[in-house]
C-alpha cells in the first residue's frame, strides 16, 4: 500500500531538485505537493509537470512560505545556504520535517539547525548517498585500526559549477577522522599546498579538491604507510544517488516528530 506521503522540494529547479522530483513522481511512496524558488525566479508560477516533463497536478513554482507547507507532509530543501535558511524558517512556523541536503552551510545556519530540531524533526547531511555515508564509516575504522605511521589525505573531485570547496563530504571524512584520532581539525587540516611547506606531519589530514567538467562527485580517502597505500573510495555515477537518499531520508524523518537526524540514522 502506498504511504502517499506529501513531499515539497525548495530549490525545486535545480540539478537535485529536478531530479528527486522526477524519482518522486515514479514512486507509489510519495505524491508532490509543493515546488519551491526564490522569489524573482523566471519560472514562478508555471506548472512543474510541464517544466518537468510529468504529471503534476495542481503543483506550481511558487515561493515558500509556511502557509504553502501546510497541504506537505515532508519538505527537502537543495536550495543554498540563503534558501536553507528561510526553509528552517518556514518549517518550524509550519512545524514540518525538514531534510537539509543543502552545503556549504556555516556555523551559523549550524546552530539555526540544531535550534531548529528542539521543535520540528530535521534530517541533514553533506552527502545524501547511502553509499557515501557507508564511507565515513568506512573512514572511521580505518582512522581507529591504522594508528601509527600512515599519513591521512581526502581527494575530492566535482564538476566545474559546484560553488563550495572542499566538499561537504570530504569535510564530514576529515572531521569524523580527526574526531577518532582525538586531533582538533582547526589544526590538523591542511587544505592543499604550496611552496616549501616542510616535511609533512604525522598529526595532520590533508584535503584536496577538484573542480572539472561534469564530474558528479567522487571522493578518496587515502592512508599511506610504511611501503603499502589503502585507498578508500565513493564514486557517484549519477545524482540519482543523492536523489534517492533523499527520499529515502523524507520517508525516515516523516515519522519523527523532533530532533536532529543525520543519514546514518537512516542507515542503521
């Protein structure tokens, strides 16, 4: 039996949006019920069916507000930081569960999140991959066996337009690395390099990104030791897999009421 859960989506034109709202509109899970922009958008008010090309009844660009989630169950938001912030805003006015799959987000909207999750269920994560969520796990292992002498590097690789560096996942790696080595990743960090930098240390996670072509994401997790290298890696081949954590993290949180979730809540 379908669970009919009512799905809204701000930053609904975007690559993710896009895509999770055609995956949406395949699934007997979910019916689409709300289609969010900024205000000014050139497409506010058109229909999202014939944007998208699917039946979407009665569902147009609009821009959200609390008002407009009421007729929701679950909203995802994959709008920015700016749009992040007013989808907080409306969600908790509107007291809707709310999945953050959204990066580049500082400590500001970080603290506007945990605020937030006091009072309405809130899902967020840097990568909604299930399989990139099994790497930091996969990450944390290594960190905890492989104690002495291998050197820890993060290499992560996306296409041209992604605005943020580095990643939000390879930022998820390093901090869940440095938070079992017990190091302050303030300190440990070291975010490319250039120039006579010194022998490297033993103390230090090195981070590294790329920005070509149309690259979806991949991320490489590397501990180079004593005459061997182990090299853990997450390669999206397409966005489908962030779109379907996506839902998959909408289908979880619709049953919360409140609290702060990341997908390895979902996972276990």
């Amino acid at each position: 039996m379908a669970q009919d859960i009512r799905l809204a989506m701000n930053g609904a034109l975007g690559r993710m949006g896009r895509r999770i709202l055609s995956l949406a509109a395949q699934s007997d899970k979910f019916k689409i019920a709300g289609a969010y922009e900024y205000a000014g958008h050139p497409d506010q008010g058109k229909n999202l069916g014939q944007l998208l090309g699917f039946v979407a009844d009665k569902v147009s660009i609009e821009p959200i507000s609390a008002e407009a989630l009421k007729k929701t169950d679950v909203l995802i938001d994959f709008s920015g930081p700016e749009g992040t912030i007013q989808s907080i805003a409306e969600a908790l006015s509107a007291k809707k569960p709310l999945v953050i799959g959204s990066t580049g987000l500082d400590e500001k909207i970080q603290k506007k999140i945990m605020a937030a999750s006091k009072k309405i269920a809130i899902l967020d994560s840097p990568n909604m991959s299930l399989g990139a969520n099994f790497l930091f796990e996969l990450s944390r292992l290594a960190a905890a066996k492989l104690k002495e002498g291998y050197d820890i590097e993060i290499i992560e690789s996306h296409h041209r337009l992604k605005k943020d560096s580095p990643s939000g996942t390879a930022k998820k790696i390093a901090e869940v690395i440095a938070e079992e080595k017990k190091w302050d990743l303030n300190k440990a960090g070291r975010y490319g390099r250039q120039g006579l930098t010194g022998e490297r240390t033993r103390d230090e996670i090195g981070i590294h990104a790329v920005r070509a072509g149309d690259i979806v994401g991949e991320h490489t997790v590397i501990f180079g030791g004593p005459g061997e290298t182990i090299e853990l890696k997450h390669i999206a081949l397409s966005r489908d897999a962030f779109a379907r954590g996506a839902l998959v993290a909408a289908l979880f949180l619709s049953k919360k009421r409140t609290g702060r979730f990341s997908m390895m809540d979902v996972l276990k």
